[in-house]
C-alpha cells in the first residue's frame, strides 16, 4: 500500500473532483428546472 501511494492519492483526487462535477451538475439542473 505504501509503494502505490501516489497512485491511490491520485486515484482519489479523480474520484472526488468527478464526484463534485456531478453533484454541481445534478444542484444546477435542479435550479434550471424549478420543479422541486
């Protein structure tokens, strides 16, 4: 686990910044739409 650290961190960055896209994504399309 230590010698892929850097691979994991990195791994991890890119699941949190497409995570945050998509929640910024789904929030956007909500105010878009003002349904709820």
């Amino acid at each position: 686990m230590l010698l892929c650290c850097k691979e994991v961190m990195a791994m991890l960055i890119v699941l949190l910044l497409v995570v945050i896209a998509l929640v910024l994504y789904l929030f956007y399309a909500l105010i878009r739409s003002e349904k709820f």
